[in-house]
C-alpha cells in the first residue's frame, strides 16, 4: 500500500523547527504554519494577533489585520526567505500564540487586557511580534515592554507622529499612543526616530523625524545611518504602521496618506537593521476591508516576516 501522505494543517502538527510544506491554499492558517501554541517553554519568538480597532479616527477594519497577515504569510512559508537565504525557522522556535482576548462591550479594559496579556508572554523570556490592530494598541505594548525593559528607543516607521492630544491620557486614540509614551516615559525620546512621517503634528517632544520626502534624498545608506546613529546600543521597539508605505503599496488602512514609501524602500531600510537591540515588534493598521489583492496583508506578513529573520540573524553564529 502506497504510504499516505502528511495531513496538512501543520499550525496544529507542524514541527517547531524548520518551515513546513503544505499547499498555500489550503489547510489552517497560523502566521507562516507556525504551530498554535500557549506553551511559551523554549520559544524565541511569539507571533500575536491583537485584533482591535475601536480607536481609529477614519476607516476602521484593522481588526482583521491580523487575520489577513496570517492568510497572507501562507506564500512564505518553507522556502530560504529573501533576502536572508535562509530557514529563520531552523534557528528559532517561534509559536503563534493565536489572538489577544478582548471584551468589545468594555472598551475601558482593552489597554490593561493587552498590556497583561503581553506580560504573560514576555515574562517567558521569548520576543513578541505583534500584528494589529490599530496603532493604540502599540502603548499597551510599549508599557509591558518597559515594564521588563525599561524606557526603549522607539524606532516608528508611520506617515503619522501620533503626537495628538498630548493632555489625554485616558484616550483611546490611535493617533495619540506617543504623546503618552513620551509622558509616562516609556521610550527615551532621546534616542527614538520616526520614518517615513508626512503630516504635521502639534510637536514633536524631540523625537528625530526622517520624512518621506527624505528618503530618496538621503538614499538608503543615509536613512539606515540616521536610525543607527540615533537608537546606538540602547534596548530598541520597532513598530511598523502600514500606512508609512504609499497608498499604492498599501492601500488597505485607515488613514492613507499620498507620498509614501514604497515596500521595497521599507524593507529595504528595515533589513538593515539587525544590529539593533530589538526588544519588541508589530506591524500595525492593515485593514483588509479596504485592501486590493491582499496587497496590504503581503506587505505587511513580509514585514513581519523580515522581523523574524532580523531576530533569527541576531542568534545565528557570528550575529549579524
């Protein structure tokens, strides 16, 4: 008798080393088939979903931004991932940890509901890449991962500052999320930076700003050595809006702005960035109701996939 093949649906039986093969149409969809786990014991990296989008001040739909990344990353999985030429998943164990549990009805509780949950995770020891979700759900994040770290230089790739309302702690705000950071000093605004920025915000609490309109006039080279030269050796959290991409590369999210990166251009500057000292990930403000061809979902499983290969680098013999 003809042995049978492996049953798909490797995010439930799939090993924790190495990528798994199975078509990219079918069988469950964790992010990249990683397993579905809430053993955290020997993980180095947790993907997480934090599917919440209550505090957008236009298109709403980012709460299944983590759903669509996932779809998504199915066309990644289990080849050498470019442009690392590698299996990140031979060097690392990662697990998807499934989605943050929320309650809808108590809007109140969502930041202190995220930021414990995301305690729980890091107090294993293992690195957290979270795909949102609107852009608040970043200051939940930030405050549990200063609570282990410390105040963390930001690293911000956005269209926006998210400096609005500087007076409104108690907002649920997704244009507000660093102003609060700033004031509870969860991020040393001396060493954070923002790529990509192309609106105007009421300031911008000394934070460098690397504009849209800069990056081809300072040329790769000089936008990776403004980000390096500003973060240094200090313990870093990179968070990745979408919408720092142009509209035409990204144009599922809720607040598009003309005259973006390209996702060439991002990943590009983002793959260079291995000698930071991450602490922390997300990819935040895909929101596939307004996506194309799951344009937006592709750039942002591959962004969140080029994080995973950053952190795998950083592990290999000889680091990065």
């Amino acid at each position: 008798m003809t042995k049978s093949r492996r049953p798909t649906d490797h995010a439930f039986t799939g090993s924790l080393k190495a990528g798994e093969s199975e078509p990219t149409y079918g069988g469950a969809l964790s992010f990249m088939r990683r397993r579905y786990s809430r053993e955290l014991e020997g993980a180095d990296v947790v993907v997480w979903g934090v599917p919440f989008d209550a505090a957008t001040s236009n298109r709403p739909g980012a709460r299944f931004g983590p759903r669509a990344m996932r779809a998504a990353s199915s066309i990644l999985d289990t080849d050498p991932q470019f442009p690392f030429g590698f299996d990140p998943f031979e060097t690392l164990n990662v697990i998807d940890w499934g989605d943050c549990g929320l309650d809808y009805g108590r809007p109140e509780t969502v930041a202190r509901e995220i930021e414990a949950q995301a305690s729980e995770i890091l107090a294993s020891g293992a690195k957290l890449l979270t795909l949102g979700g609107d852009h608040f759900c970043t200051l939940p994040l930030l405050r549990a991962h200063a609570k282990k770290h410390g105040p963390l230089a930001l690293v911000q790739f956005d269209a926006h500052q998210d400096t609005w309302h500087p007076e409104g702690e108690d907002r649920i705000d997704h244009g507000s999320f660093v102003s609060v950071a700033v004031k509870e000093k969860l991020i040393d605004v001396e060493h954070s930076i923002q790529i990509g920025i192309r609106t105007h915000a009421p300031q911008d609490f000394g934070i460098e700003i690397v504009s849209a309109y800069e990056v081809p006039l300072l040329e790769f080279g000089g936008v990776i050595e403004r980000i390096k030269e500003r973060v240094g050796d200090k313990v870093a959290y990179l968070t990745f809006d979408i919408d720092a991409l142009d509209p035409a590369h990204a144009p599922g999210t809720g607040t598009p702005v003309a005259g973006g990166l390209s996702s060439r251009e991002a990943l590009m500057i983002l793959n260079a960035l291995g000698d930071l000292d991450l602490k922390g990930m997300d990819v935040m403000e895909v929101s596939p109701p307004y996506d194309h061809a799951e344009i937006t979902a592709i750039a942002g499983a591959t962004i969140a996939m080029n994080c995973i290969g950053l952190c795998a680098m950083k592990k290999m013999p000889g680091g990065t």
